[in-house]
C-alpha cells in the first residue's frame, strides 16, 4: 500500500490547534471528525500529535493483533498517575502481568456467581428506601450503589455513610480535573491553581478513605495455607504484601484503582439505562415482562443468565451512552494505520462514542434498538464496532462483574418499579474520565 504523507483532519486555531473545538464538545467533535475524514484522523489537541482511529478493523489491530507495538500514553502519567498511580489502569509491561495475574482470582466467573447474592442484597436494601412519588438524581443513587457493592464484593468491607458521602463528595474534583480543558492542558500540575488545590485536597481525602480500609482488613486476609482464604482482591493484596510482594504504595495504588474505576462505569451504564427505558416504554414493558417470567424472588446469578432480553438493554445502552466514550494508546514504534504512518510515541484516540454511533457500521444509529444485538443481527457486523470495555490483553477485568451487577440491579429494581425521566428537556453530556450527564438524571419512582 503506497503510504501517504498525512491523514486528513478539521482545521484547527493558531495556537489552541482543535483543542478548543474538542473541549466545547468532545461528542461532536468525534462524531465529525469520524464522518468527515474516514478512518484515520489528524487532530491537532496538544503537544502530541494525536490521530483519531474509527474503523473497527484498525481498533481491533491496536488492541489485539498488534497490542504489544502500543502502551497507555504517556500524558496520562501526570494527573491521573496521581490518582491511580501504578494501579492495574495504567500500569505496564512486567508490573501489569504480576498484578493482573493477581488479581485475575477474585473476578473467576464461579466467584463472580457467588458474589451476585451480594450484589442483590445491596441493590434490595438501597431500593427499601425508596417509595412511589420520589424525585432521584439516579446517577448519584447509582454511583452510591455501586460504591457499596464493589467494596464489599472486592475489597471485603462495609463502607457505611459516611465514608461512601465522603467518596461522593470529592468525585466532583477528580472528575472536574480530567475534563478537556486547552488552558489546563498546558498548565502544570505543580502550579497552585484553585482547581490543582482542589484536585489534591480531594486526592488526599480518597486516600485517607483507603488507607482506613487497609488498616481495618489487615489481619483478616488470611494466608495461602488456609483452607479457604478470602479470595476477595484485598485479601488477596494484603497476603501478596505479606510474601513481601507488594509494598504499601502498590496496595494504594490498586485499592484506589478497584474503588474508582469498579463503580464508576457500571452507575453510568445503569444511568442511561434507565433513562432509555423510561423513553422507550415498549422496551420497558418487555423488560418487566422477562423479570415477572423469570424471577421467582430476589435475582440470583441462574436469573441473570435467563435475563436475555435485559442483557441486549444493557449492550445496547453501552453501544449508544458508552461510560468510557475514548480510550488512548500510544505506539512504542512507528506503525501504519489506513495507509498512514503513526510516529512512536503519538496519541492514538480510540473513540467508543464516535464508533459506536457511525452508520458505516450501525443501521439507525441514534436509535435505541435493543433487538440489533439478536444473535442473526450481530452476525456481519465488525466485532469491533462495539467496544465499551475495550479488547485484548487489556480488556477490562472486571467486564462479567460489572455486567452481572447491571443485571441483579436492574432486575431489582424492575420488580417494584418503574423510573420515569423527570426533565422536560434532554440532558447534555459531560466529558471527563468517562461521560457523565451534565446535571445528573433526575428520575421519578412509579409503581409498576
């Protein structure tokens, strides 16, 4: 293939480049950049040079034929690798094969089964303090939620109120600080900006959460001699660290990663799932249907597999609002996608949102159709143009997790009530880490 010069791509500022474009709308501008220039797209977003990936065939090369030419970029080294430090997020070669090795155990399909009485047990007490008539802001009832499961299901403690308030509250400032911004793009971390001041505060209330929480499971995490240790992924961890295999700083880094990264896309997929339902009645009373045929008490894992027609809600909730709308890869060596060649060490933009979205691979593509995901549907279409938890190596590890947990909620949920979308207007997007609507979900319990 005769290898071009350079990939075509929007016109940017002098200065700013597109970076101003990107940060007023970043859905936008994926799904132009997308549509107008084709598979491969030169964006000019900062002092990288970044090109934008959209067809399926190349995402699917990046992310598993070829994984081993790319790494998470290095830009993500600063902010977040404060946040999450050398966490199973971000970390890479030798590191992330001992700790995903690690803790591949606790996320075993048989454990991840028992955990789904855990799961239906936090979803059936959060919905007891629910009644007819209530207005919700879903998405923080849900992040609540899920907050609650993944510490108990991964990190083997009760948080109680106030640490979970304690979580919520400074979620805003993690997140505020990871939303496209060009001026803070070239502002260094180090400089004692109201925001920088704000992001570390809310950084050191997260870890002084975390640092309770290893201290109240040391002890308890018993040992590989055990007839049947804890497999939760703390325990795991902590007799890891006993073995003198884990330093205090990587049990933070890892317990930080579980807690934000474990919750945070799973309320945002019950989020929007939600909302779809409450504007696609039809759907919502097929929905209620499959739970009154299958259900014969509180969901149980066997429930969750029978749950087919749920199971296509929640893919196709994630094909239209996908938590994670972009992901990044960086090329450890020059290589060539559509015919162009991708310097080592650019930005490679990998956007869910843009893909997931693009009539070159979805018919009626803004159209929530639950039924596209039927098995004759899905047959031509390219495996990678759905990709909410990524791919390869690097898929995410807590993906039957979180789909189980979406499921058990839902279904409990959907055996007392239904949510109806409490806004007369549709609600804007937000970009940050993952994709957040912008004044939270405002919902509306109703009876069956």
């Amino acid at each position: 293939m005769r290898q071009q010069s350079r990939p075509p791509g929007p016109r940017g500022e002098p200065v700013f480049g597109n970076s101003r474009q990107y940060a007023r709308d970043p859905f936008s501008f994926l799904t132009a950049c997308e549509s107008a220039y084709g598979d491969v797209v030169a964006a000019d977003l900062g002092p990288m040079e970044t090109y934008i990936a959209t067809n399926p065939a190349d995402i699917e090369r990046i992310l598993v034929g070829d994984h081993a030419k790319y790494r998470k970029p290095a830009f993500q080294d600063d902010a977040l690798g404060r946040l999450l430090g050398d966490g199973l997020l971000l970390s890479e070669g030798d590191r992330w094969r001992k700790q995903r090795d690690l803790a591949n155990p606790a996320f075993d399909m048989s454990r991840i089964a028992d955990i789904a009485d855990v799961m239906a047990r936090h979803a059936t007490e959060a919905v007891e303090t629910w009644a007819a008539g209530d207005d919700l802001d879903l998405e923080l009832e849900m992040a609540r939620l899920t907050v609650r499961i993944i510490a108990d299901a991964m990190l083997g403690v009760d948080l109680g109120e106030e640490r979970v308030r304690t979580i919520q509250e400074n979620l805003e400032p993690l997140g505020a600080r990871f939303e496209p911004d060009p001026i803070r793009f070239v502002t260094p971390d180090w400089l004692p900006t109201p925001e920088n001041r704000a992001y570390e505060a809310a950084v050191q209330r997260l870890e002084d959460v975390v640092a309770d929480v290893i201290d109240e499971r040391r002890g308890t995490e018993g040992s590989a001699d055990d007839e049947d240790p804890p497999m939760d992924l703390l325990s795991i961890l902590l007799r890891a660290q006993n073995r003198n295999e884990q330093t205090d700083e990587q049990l933070r880094d890892e317990v930080v990663t579980m807690l934000l990264a474990g919750h945070d896309t799973t309320a945002l997929t019950l989020t929007y799932a939600f909302y779809l339902l409450s504007e696609h009645p039809d759907a919502e009373q097929r929905v209620h249907a499959e739970l009154d045929d299958v259900l014969n008490g509180p969901p149980t894992f066997a429930d969750a597999r029978e749950l087919t027609y749920l199971d296509r809600v929640l893919q196709e909730t994630m094909r239209l609002y996908p938590p994670v709308y972009v992901m990044f890869r960086e090329p450890v060596v020059d290589v060539k996608l559509g015919g162009y060649r991708i310097p080592e060490g650019a930005a490679i933009m990998l956007p869910q949102w843009a893909v997931h979205r693009s009539p070159r691979w979805w018919t009626e593509p803004e159209r929530f159709d639950p039924d596209r995901w039927t098995r004759e549907r899905r047959a031509d279409r390219p495996r990678f143009a759905h990709f909410p938890f990524g791919g390869g190596p690097r898929h995410c590890i807590g993906k039957h997790f979180s789909l189980l947990e979406a499921k058990i909620i839902l279904a409990v949920v959907g055996r007392e009530y239904r949510l109806e979308y409490a806004r007369d207007e549709p609600f804007d997007l937000r970009g940050s880490l993952t994709m957040h609507p912008e004044d939270g979900m405002p919902m509306r319990v109703r009876e069956r």
